[in-house]
C-alpha cells in the first residue's frame, strides 16, 4: 500500500452514522465536543460556521464541504449574534423527513454530513496535522465529496445487505478525497509526512520505508530512493516532515509494533526480528522512547475495539447533528 493507505489502516476507521438537518428562519445551533472527524456539505442555502478557538468564522455555501478534525465544539447559525440553542436539548423535539431533522419547518439551509471515529490508538499522527477547520469550496472539490456523502445518507436511511461496509467505504473515500484535496492545497507551505506526500522525490523514500519498516535503511540508500545525494536528501526530508528520515523511521516501527502487539498473537522476538532489531532489549528501547512505555505494558493498557456502551449512547443521543455521534 501507499502510505497514506498504511496510515489509515493502521488507525482503523469506524463509521458512526450519517444524517442531516434542514433548518427554517433565523437560527444557531452549538454542538459540543466529538471525536474523530465530522464532514459535512451544506446542499442548500448558507449559514457561519464558528469553531471554538478559531478567531474567524467561515461563511458556508452551497456546495461547500468542510472537516472538522480536531474534535472541538463549533456552531452553525444564520447570524451569529444570535444565542445558540445547544444540539442536544433539541433533537427529541424535531419532526424528521427520512433522515433529516426539521427544524423550525426547514428551507433556510440544508447540511448532509458524516462522523467517523479512530478505533486505532493513535489517531494523532493524522489528526495532528490538521487544521480545526478545512473548508472544501472549489467546484471540482466539492462535486465528489458530495457524492460520497450523499451516497452514504442514502445507504444509512434505506439499509440493505451489505450497507454496513458500503457506509465504511464511504467514509474512507470521503476522508481520503478531503486529505488529498487538503494536501494540494497545502503542500506548498505545510511541515509534516502528509505534506511530504506531494514532494514526489521525498514520498519516494516514506514510500520504501512503508513497504519494507524492517529493512536497514541508511540514508544513502533512502537517498538513492529519492534520487538525491544523502546529504540533499537528508535536508530536504527535514524541511519537508520535520523528522530526520530516521526518526521517522523509527516512529513508523513502532506504530506498527504497537498494532501488532494489540491485535496479534505475535511473540515480541517475532515484531522486533521483524521490524529490524537484533534483540528484544533493543526493541523495548526504542518501544518505550516513541511510545511512552514498555511494550508488555502497552499491550496491557490497549482497549477493545468495540464501542463502548457511553458511547453508544451518545450516538444515540447526536441523532440531530448531521452525522451525530
């Protein structure tokens, strides 16, 4: 796989749910905090999107899809001097069409969304490198971004055999078209190995480290990857992901020993041979540098992949938010 691909997997997508609402006259919603990343479009009409922390709002149109990946509480209005009515003290007394939620009779503005959550353990070296807000408005963007989750509102209200994994294939495509979109935006100014993904020479060297983490890389050979000299390369990785293309290296390691110590039978001299350490005594080390602990402690302290039962009942209780928890 890519590595994109590589890191997306290894975090383990989960598809909440998909809805939307369709509101009437002068409003403003507040929605509280979330996990994961909340992606909607707005099919009709316009309303300000304020995220908490973020000093300016962004003026939604139709048409416009946007990300919220960073979990923190925003809301939604026509004017934002108006006092927002907290989400959840309203979804018990909307009327619903299919899956949308009415709200004051509806026809000022329409949102359709998606929320997907990480069940892997460490959604931060993605979500880390997003803003709180990535606001999609070219034509070309938000054309397939909307199909995906209007295809997906559609699989959730009208369910059949197999909508399940359509909805968890959907969310994967919706995330990967933002963070591509994203990326095309950004690559020439963003630090990080989502922008080093857009540097064809650089992606070059992530890409062979992914394919083979347990290989004995030295810059050199990384740099005949790249096709550039070891020193060039080693300084336009840095510039470029803001890692040495060891550390990265290292981290990498170590996010999959930490999948596999999680989710395999695999003996810790099995992962270390195989991620390139001679012995467990080194292999622990590194563990515990990148990853905070032990890797035995580590695999004590890993949670199931199930939700749990609080958060069953929040999703239960966001039916309201466009793709509510």
């Amino acid at each position: 796989m890519d590595p994109l691909s590589d890191v997306l997997s290894l975090l383990k997508t989960r598809t909440y749910v998909a809805g939307g609402f369709d509101v009437g006259g002068p409003w403003s919603t507040r929605f509280g905090q979330h996990d994961g990343i909340k992606c909607y479009a707005v099919v009709s009409g316009q309303c300000w999107l304020s995220v908490e922390g973020v000093q300016d709002p962004v003026l939604l149109e139709t048409g416009n899809c946007f990300l919220l990946p960073q979990g923190k509480p925003f809301i939604l209005a026509t004017d934002l001097s108006l006092t927002p009515v907290d989400a959840l003290s309203i979804h018990k007394s909307v009327s619903r069409q299919g899956g949308i939620a009415l709200i004051n009779g509806g026809g000022t503005c329409c949102i359709v969304g998606g929320h997907f959550a990480f069940v892997g353990s460490h959604a931060s070296i993605l979500l880390g490198m997003l803003p709180p807000i990535v606001h999609l408005k070219k034509e070309s963007d938000k054309v397939a971004m909307r199909w995906a989750l209007e295809r997906m509102r559609l699989e959730l209200l009208e369910p059949q055999p197999g909508t399940s994994l359509v909805a968890q294939h959907l969310a994967h495509m919706m995330l990967v078209q933002a963070l591509r979109l994203h990326l095309a935006e950004g690559s020439q100014s963003g630090v990080g190995w989502l922008f080093a993904l857009a540097d064809k020479q650089v992606s070059a060297a992530i890409a062979a480290m992914h394919e083979a983490p347990g290989h004995r890389w030295t810059l050199q050979e990384l740099g005949e990857k790249a096709g550039m000299s070891r020193s060039v390369f080693a300084l336009r990785f840095k510039e470029t992901v803001g890692k040495s293309p060891m550390e990265y290296l290292t981290r990498w390691r170590m996010l999959l020993a930490g999948d596999r110590l999680a989710n395999s039978t695999d003996s810790l001299s099995a992962i270390a041979l195989s991620l390139g350490y001679e012995s467990e005594s080194a292999f622990s080390t590194a563990f515990k540098r990148i990853m905070g602990c032990p890797p035995r402690q580590y695999v004590r302290g890993q949670k199931p992949l199930s939700p749990s039962q609080s958060e069953a009942t929040e999703i239960r209780a966001h039916a309201v938010e466009l793709a509510a928890d």
